[in-house]
C-alpha cells in the first residue's frame, strides 16, 4: 500500500507525535490522491490527518506484547539492505 508508511509499535525508543502525524499524512495522501490538497478541501484535508494520528495514538498506546523492542538503527540498516536489493544498488 503505502511504502512511506513505517511500522511505529514497539521500538525501543517510543514512537513520536511527529511521526505519527507524518504517517497520518502519507495515509490520507494516499487514499485522497492529494499530495496538497485545493483550498476548498484543505480543512478536511486536515482534520483526517488530525483524526487518523489521533485514534493511531490511542491504538498504538492501547496494543500488548511480549516482544522484546526492535532497535531503530538494526531495523533501519535492514530497510536499506532490502532497498539495495530490491532496486540493485550496491
């Protein structure tokens, strides 16, 4: 769906307010086919992007695991890993 989109539970340094806005954003981009919206539909525009990060954060601080955190650079270098693969960069 959306590659921008970054998975943001249990990471060993907590998810951000920015970072769930800024998936909010690339979600609602994504599904509206706005990457900026016109004036007429800017408000709503924004309040989904608001409403989305919202109810992500309450979803995101009400899941479990027993999962030990992921690290944040290991998972970063595994994304960069796959990347160069995928598209054939060394």
């Amino acid at each position: 769906m959306c590659r921008n989109i970054k998975t943001l539970y249990n990471f060993d340094s907590p998810v951000t307010e920015v970072e769930i806005r800024e998936a909010s954003l690339q979600f609602v981009r994504k599904i509206s086919g706005f990457n900026k919206p016109s004036k007429v539909n800017d408000k709503v525009f924004n309040q989904a992007v608001e409403k989305i990060a919202t109810d992500s954060q309450k979803f995101l601080n009400s899941l479990v695991t027993v999962r030990q955190p992921r690290n944040r650079e290991i998972e970063a270098q595994r994304a960069r890993t796959r990347a160069a693969k995928r598209f054939g960069m060394s």
